[in-house]
C-alpha cells in the first residue's frame, strides 16, 4: 500500500477538491480525512538549548552536612 498526504482547506460550500495525485487513472483508492493537529504553544522542554552558568563550580557540595552525618 502507498500513502500519500495531502494538505488542503475545506472550502466554504463543504467540499475538497484533490489534484495531481501520483495515482493512475482507474486505480482503486481509499480515502481517510483527519482533522489536523492544533500547534501548542507550550513547550515540552523549555530549558532545552538555553545557556548554563556554574557558580563556583568547584566548591564543595554541602560541606556541612558531611560533618552532621558523622
């Protein structure tokens, strides 16, 4: 089987019009229309690609606590 997508605007008298398929004349076809995917806006990974800063790097990671747990 060979799946083709095409994009297209339903116009304002309910119809969609298909052209230049990569199908030949007689060919047999089912057609499937699906509504398509609202764009969020929202980010799945917002911090994704931003800058890091290291502040003091490398000092100790809570040094205190390691004297509290003896």
């Amino acid at each position: 089987m060979y799946a083709h997508r095409v994009k297209s605007i339903v116009s304002q008298n309910n119809e969609v019009i298909l052209k230049n398929l990569p199908f030949k004349s007689g060919e047999e076809v089912e057609i499937i229309i699906l509504t398509a995917e609202k764009k969020t806006s929202k980010v799945p990974y917002p911090l994704r690609g931003k800058p890091l800063k290291y502040i003091k790097p490398f000092d100790p990671v809570a040094a205190d606590d390691w004297e509290a747990a003896n």
